[in-house]
C-alpha cells in the first residue's frame, strides 16, 4: 500500500487561507457582475457601501497569494476580480445631471412607494385637521382667528367684505398683485419650514410631526370656511389648488418621511435601533430631498400661473391635473428597475 502524498505547511496555510476568505470573493464577484450588466443602481444602498470595503479586502488578500503557495488559477481569478472591481469603485462617476435624473426618475418615486403607510398617516392628519378647524370656524368664526395667525391672514379675515375677499382671488390690480405675491412668498416660506420641521421632529418619535400637520390642517380649514360662508367655496379652492395640490403634496412628503423616521425607532424589528434608523433614514431623506422638488414647482405655480391665470375652470384643470400628474409619476416612474432591484 503506497504512501499518502505529504501535505507541506505553505499548502495547508493555503487551504486555510483560501477557505476564509472565499464566501468575501464570490460577494465581490456577484456585486461587479451586477455593476457590469446594470450599473450602480441593480445595488442597494447596504451593498454600495459594501463594494469598497470588499475590494480592499479582495486587494489585501491578493497580495498575501502573492506570497504563499497559493493555486495559480486562483491568483489569476483575483487578480481579475481586483480589476473588475477597480472600475466599479473608481471608474467614471456619473455627473450631476445624470445622478439628478436617476434620483427623480428611480430613487425618489421608490422611496415614496416603500413609505406609502407612514404616508397614508399624515394625509390622514392633515384631513383631520382641516376637518376640526373647517367644522369649528363654519359654526362661529371667532375660531378663525385661533387658528391662523394675523400675519398669515392679512386682509383675509371674517371682517373682511365679501367682495374684498372675491377681489384677492381675481383682481391683478398692482397693489392687489403685491399683497398676493407678498402672501405667495410666505406661503411658500411658511409651509418649505413647515415640511422641513415634519421630517426633522420625527426623531421625536413623530408626536411634534403630527401635531404640525394637525395645525397646518386646522389653518386650511379655517380659511376654507371662512370662504364658504360668503359663498365663495368654488373661487377659493380653485384660487389655491392651482398651486396647492402640488405645496400640499409636499408637506404630506415631508410628514410621511417625519413618521418613517419615527417607525424605525417605535418598531426596530430584530435589527438595533441605530441599524434601522440608519437604514429608513436615508429612504427619509430621499422622499424630503424629492419634496423640496416639488416646493420649487409649487413656488412657481404660485408665483406666477396663480396670478396670470384667473379664469375658475382654468385654474382647476391645471391643479387636477398637476395632482394626476405627481400621483402617476410616483407611482409608476421607474418602478420596474428601481422596486426590482430592491
């Protein structure tokens, strides 16, 4: 019976060296294969900062194969890896105009279908509140001024006549067109800090996210029924949603991404809280950075298409079909690549 071939120390240092790093080889592998054929975006956000840390890895084990007696097939297929990987990590970065396109095309939309619970949440609040402050003030309009401000309200007030009011939604006078641009401005700053506020007291479990839409609620309630006892219900809300459906959209964005926030620290699931906030945090950040998009368009509708444009019907095509248009934009813009891949 013949002898067994005696296994060297340099070939068992092999073994071993081969055997625990081989599972971190074919992850790299698999992540620049899907590179190659997709691009960046077939990874997730977990597996983009994966990619570096395992081409480091990939490199320092090459150059320990270097100085082992490691099988020659092997050291070739890592070096073919480092390189592969070389590109994937350092190759041409995409430009500003093409990482702006994949954001609103893929990323944004994406994030806003994953958090459609927390965003049905704070449509919810702002209709409550519009609800609670229209059914208040419509039976005694002393609650108006409860929940708007004097600064907000200017000349629109349950003082006012009823043809002043009807005169701010129509006329383009100069004085008039300053007073509603001025008012435009305010709305615009009023509701951006408003949204912005939503996402960042999130990190307070949500409770100061809701009570914001709640009051933001109330105000619009108050001011539509304040509109509806002069019978001027069909002028007001084709004077804002002209421009509204697209700001109020926005702050819904805002909320939605203050309660994901909140979500991640009430319901950690089996991961830590860090490790899930950190996760739902940058889906967050992505529906606010998207909403602030949308804050710039409604800064546009109001500032212009709202002043120029005075004929009813008009103003209620353009808000109807600005709604359509973001309702089917974020619910079907790259959902085949972007969903897919996550």
């Amino acid at each position: 019976m013949g002898m067994e071939p005696r296994v060297t120390e340099p070939q068992l240092k092999s073994v071993d060296f081969r055997r625990s790093r081989e599972a971190a080889w074919r992850e790299l592998d698999d992540l620049v294969q899907r590179v190659n054929k997709d691009g960046l975006t077939a990874l997730s956000p977990d597996e983009l900062l994966r990619l570096p840390a395992l081409y480091r890895a990939t490199l320092s084990a090459l150059s320990v194969a270097r100085t082992i007696s490691l099988d020659q097939n092997v050291l070739r297929y890592l070096e073919s890896l480092a390189m592969r990987a070389y590109f994937c990590v350092y190759g041409a970065h995409e430009g500003i105009f093409n990482g702006l396109w994949r954001f609103f095309a893929n990323d944004f939309p994406a994030a806003v279908r994953a958090a459609k619970w927390p965003l049905f949440l704070s449509v919810a609040i702002i209709f409550l509140g519009w609800f609670v402050g229209h059914t208040l003030t419509i039976t005694n309009t002393d609650w108006f001024y409860s929940f708007v401000s004097e600064s907000l309200a200017g000349s629109r007030a349950p003082t006012s006549t009823t043809a002043d009011l009807k005169a701010g939604l129509y006329d383009n006078s100069d004085t008039v067109a300053e007073q509603l641009n001025l008012f435009a401005s305010f709305l615009f700053t009023h509701n951006a800090q408003i949204g912005m506020l939503c996402f960042a007291l999130g990190f307070a479990f949500g409770v100061p996210t809701a009570i914001l839409l709640f009051t933001n609620g109330l105000m619009l309630g108050a001011f539509s029924a304040l509109y509806a006892s002069r019978d001027l219900s069909i002028d007001f809300w084709a004077w804002l949603l002209i421009h509204g459906t697209t700001e109020i959209l926005a702050i819904v964005l805002c909320g939605g991404a203050g309660f994901v926030i909140a979500s991640a620290l009430i319901f950690p699931t089996r991961k830590s809280r860090t490790t899930n906030l950190a996760e739902r945090g940058r889906e967050a950040s992505r529906i606010v950075i998207g909403a602030v998009g949308l804050f710039f368009v409604a800064a546009l509708l109001e500032g212009f298409g709202r002043q120029l444009i005075t004929d009813t019907n008009l103003r209620y095509l353009i808000g109807g079909g600005m709604l359509l248009c973001w309702v089917l934009y974020l619910s079907w813009s790259g959902k085949r690549g972007s969903d897919d891949a996550s």
